[in-house]
C-alpha cells in the first residue's frame, strides 16, 4: 500500500542515514511511525505522546497493521519511560486491555504480507524486547523476516535481522543467534555492520568465546558517540554484555562511561545500574554499592526492571554479610527471570543464590544446583554458565561433575587418566602412576566416565575403541574366533559383566569365562581391555 509505504521507507530511511524525518501526518499510521522514530532518538516523551494521539487517532474499522504498529508504539514508549505496577497498566485506557503487546500479539494472525505489516510485526517484537519479554518477543519475532516489497533490500533489515539474534541470544539460544547473523545480508552503511559486530559480542560472550568478545570490544572502543541514538547506544551496550557475560566488569565500566545513559531506555539503564552495582561489591565497597543500588531504586515496581533490581539487592545484601536476604532477593530475580523467558537474566541469579548458599555453609547444595543450571542450559550454546558456575565453585574447592561431553570437558590430569584406562590401569596402578592417593583416582575415574557418559570403565573402552578402530581389523580378529567366542566377546565390548553375558546367551559363567579365555589365547592378548580393543579393530599396542 503506498500511502503506508512511503511513510514508511521515509522513516527507516531517516533511521538508516541519521537524518530528519518529515513531520507526521494526523492518521493514526504516520503518528505511530513518529513515535518509533522519536523513541529511535531516545526522545521517549515525544514517543509516548505521539504513541496515544496514534491511539486516539485510530479509526473502528483500522485495520490488524496499523492497530499492531499502535499497540507496539504504546509499548515501546512505556519501555523507554518506564511505569509500576503489572503489564495491564502499560497503557490503560489506550488498548483494549492495557497491555499492547498482548492485545497486538492477538491481532499478528490478521496480518498480511505487505512490508507495512511486516514492519509492524517487526516493531511488536522489539517492544516486547525493550520490555524485557523475552518469551513473548520470540514467539512474535523468532527468525528474521525481511521485507518483500518495495522495501527489499532496505538497510534497515540488518536491524531486523539483529533482533532476532538478540532474542535468541537472551533466550539462551547462542548456536541460533550465531545463524541468524551468519544469515544476514551485509551493508553498505558502517554503523549498521557495527551493531552486528556487536551482537556479535553478546552471543560469544555467553557462548564463552573471550576471544572473539575482545577482539570486538576494541574495535568497538574506537567509535566516537555523535549521534547518541538508540543504534549508537545499543552498539555499546552490545558490546559491554559480551564483557559482562566473561565478567569482565572493569573493561565494560570503562566502555559505556562514555555514554549518559539517562535517556537510554529503562532496561538498559537498569543494566548499566546493575554493572556499576557488581563493580563496587568486586571493590568491596559497600557504600558504593549501597548508594548505586539507591539511585536504581527510581525503577522499583517496573516489571521491567523487576528481576535487575532484585539482583543489585541480592549483590548489596551479600556483601553486608547476610547471605539469607541475598538468596531471598535471587530466587525472586530467578523466577521473575523465567517468568518472561529471560534465560541469561536467570542463570545470572542462579550464580548470585550460588554465592548465596556458599556464603550461608550450603556448598552442596549450591554445586547440586549449579550442576542442574548447566545441565539446563547446555543444549542451547550457552556454555559461559559452565564457566561461570566452575569459578564460584572453585573459590571453596569444589568442581562440576564432567557433563557428557567427551575429551573437550576434561581437565589435563583427567585426561593422563584416561590414557591410562586405555592402558587397563585399575584404581590402584593410576594412584601409583599418578603419584595420587587411591581415593582421588576414583573421583578422577568418576569425572571421565561422565565425561563420556559411560557407567562403567569396560563401556568406556568400548566406545571409544568402537569410535577409532578399523572395522576391517575387526571382522578379521572376530573371524578368527568360534561363533560362540564371537557371541560372548561382543557382549563383553557392550560392557556386559560375565554374569549378564551368561543370562543372555543361556550359559553359565563359567562357560563364559572359558571363552573368553579362549579368545584371548587366540588373539595373543592377556587382558580384558585389551580383548575389547581387537575386538573393535585397535591394535592394544598402540
């Protein structure tokens, strides 16, 4: 439809370039358009007037895309303004409920392909996203859509492309959020390609890529803030999460101190509180962590804010030596968390009720817990829980058990043990090898095995002998034997004991013991593990 797409590109154009859009018009499309575009410049009064005369303006028979690029509107002004009380009290009196983003998620199945509407949809999950909704912005917004129109190919689809990332990326979907942005289509305009270099920052951060966090970080530092809107700030902030999300506190103090962050929108402003909050209590200064933690109190009952603040009281309560308050505050932070699916947000609290449990005596369980977090979060990408859970762990002498993860979970001492199962070392000959007492080789066994997901020593030797050997090697050394011997020693490479190998194949185990004696005699080996890895075509020798 021309008379919104002209409107529109006007805009995202005015966006794109950081130049001055045209005054709006009185219809209720243009004056929601003024309001995205006033909220873009981080004038959020501007943004919320305009989002309630584009409310007032809307005719009965609008129809879903104007009515959702209003309801986004009002949204989208209440997060860069902030209010109290619950998502109903939004804009009463403006939607049909209060609550814009939910009254325009009803209307996105009326939407129809046009880019107008497609914008709109676009702009109801970035509201959600300002507000924090982590869970309502992806099921608006949960892969990039870009504009099919007249509109293709507009700069303004790295925005929309970024979003989705960004989504992902606080819903703990890392390996997502790294597609979404391999996916996209490169441009022209600097400014644009630093966002994505940034939301580059905040996926490796908490995918616990330092490297990359780093690399980024400095050439992001070199930018110098001229127009200080939402694009120029978000960069920043993008950036400083990757270094948050390594705990790099001090170096991400250090990059947003160049911006105001007065006129930011609530969320990142309580952010930013919450940063200068983590920074006094590493300091040790309560005073300053109690006075930051005040002048966030300007946000208390925002439902915004609501599990940032109670994360700075958690960190302040903490370091005043009272570790019930602080696990109070984070278990309310945690449910608050995943109530809207704000996945990063509440492993965060996770990790400050771990500190919690740890400073009240309940080191296990704070490890129990922290064990599950990782667990929970694992599958998604998010490694930087493991690493963070690990540090605090590590602080009173405790470690994670190994998830299954193979050779890439074990530490250099796991692995020497590891070598030497292969090497059919029982508990005491790791212990004499090792130069460790008995007891610590078992907890080292124990790691391995998990690693691998193995119940036992046998069962791993199997698999990874099954996973190197030579299948040809294999069918050669089993051919060498009876049936019977090829029956028992392939139970024996699954890790059945005697005992179950003799129940499945209806013998005694006696028998069996004789047959794989035989098997051994065959192959010139004299161990078990070294009758499983011929078994599996690997020369014992090697």
């Amino acid at each position: 439809m021309v008379e919104r797409d002209e409107p529109l590109r006007r805009v995202l154009d005015a966006i794109s370039f950081a130049t001055a859009a045209d005054p709006a018009s009185s219809d209720a499309w243009s004056l929601a358009l003024d309001a995205f575009a006033a909220s873009w410049r981080l004038d959020h009064a501007h943004a919320a007037q305009q989002a309630r005369a584009a409310a007032s303006a809307l005719p009965d028979d609008a129809d879903a895309t104007v009515r959702v690029l209003v309801h986004a509107m009002l949204a989208l002004a209440a997060a860069g303004t902030g209010f109290t009380g619950g998502w109903t009290d939004a804009a009463p009196g403006f939607s049909p409920t209060g609550d814009p983003l939910e009254d325009a998620a009803t209307l996105l199945d009326e939407l129809d392909d046009t880019d107008a509407a497609r914008f709109a949809r676009y702009a109801v999950g970035e509201a959600a996203l300002a507000c924090a909704r982590v869970r309502l912005s992806s099921r608006i917004w949960s892969t990039p859509v870009r504009f099919a129109g007249a509109l293709a190919g507009h700069p303004f689809e790295t925005v929309m492309a970024v979003l989705a990332a960004r989504i992902a990326a606080f819903a703990g979907r890392i390996d997502d959020a790294h597609r979404i942005l391999d996916d996209r289509a490169v441009v022209d305009i600097e400014r644009f390609e630093l966002l994505a270099l940034a939301t580059r920052s905040l996926i490796a951060g908490n995918g616990a890529d330092a490297t990359t966090v780093r690399r980024i970080s400095t050439e992001i530092a070199r930018i110098h803030p001229e127009h200080h809107d939402r694009l120029e700030s978000g960069i920043v902030l993008l950036c400083a999460y990757g270094l948050i999300a390594l705990y790099d506190v001090g170096r991400s103090a250090a990059m947003l101190a160049r911006f105001g962050w007065q006129r930011a929108m609530v969320i990142d402003r309580a952010i930013v509180a919450e940063l200068l909050v983590h920074a006094a209590v590493l300091a040790d200064d309560l005073d300053a962590a109690a006075a930051w933690l005040e002048s966030a109190e300007q946000f208390s009952g925002d439902p915004i804010t609501d599990s940032t603040l109670d994360r700075m009281r958690s960190r302040v309560r903490l370091l005043a030596g009272d570790p019930d308050g602080a696990l109070e505050h984070a278990l309310r932070a945690i449910a608050r968390a995943q109530e809207e699916g704000r996945l990063v947000e509440a492993v965060e609290g996770e990790m400050l009720a771990a500190k919690a449990r740890i400073a009240g005596g309940r080191r296990g369980e704070a490890a129990r817990r922290l064990e599950d977090v990782v667990a929970e979060t694992a599958p998604g990408g998010y490694r930087i829980a493991r690493r963070a859970a690990s540090r605090h762990l590590r602080g009173v002498g405790r470690r994670l058990r190994p998830v299954a993860g193979g050779d890439a979970v074990l530490s250099p001492r796991e692995r020497e043990v590891l070598e030497l199962i292969l090497d059919g070392c029982d508990t005491a000959q790791l212990a004499a090898q090792l130069h460790i007492s008995p007891h610590t080789a078992r907890i080292h066994t124990s790691r391995v095995l998990a690693a691998y997901g193995a119940p036992s020593r046998l069962v791993l030797i199997g698999r990874l002998a099954a996973a190197s050997g030579d299948p040809a090697l294999a069918d050669q050394a089993l051919a060498a034997l009876t049936a019977r011997q090829g029956e028992v020693v392939r139970e024996a490479v699954h890790g059945a004991t005697n005992a179950e190998i003799a129940g499945r194949l209806g013998v005694s185990s006696r028998t069996v013991e004789k047959h794989l004696a035989d098997a051994m005699r065959r192959w010139g080996v004299s161990t078990r593990v070294a009758l499983i890895l011929r078994a599996a075509g690997v020369d014992p020798a090697e």
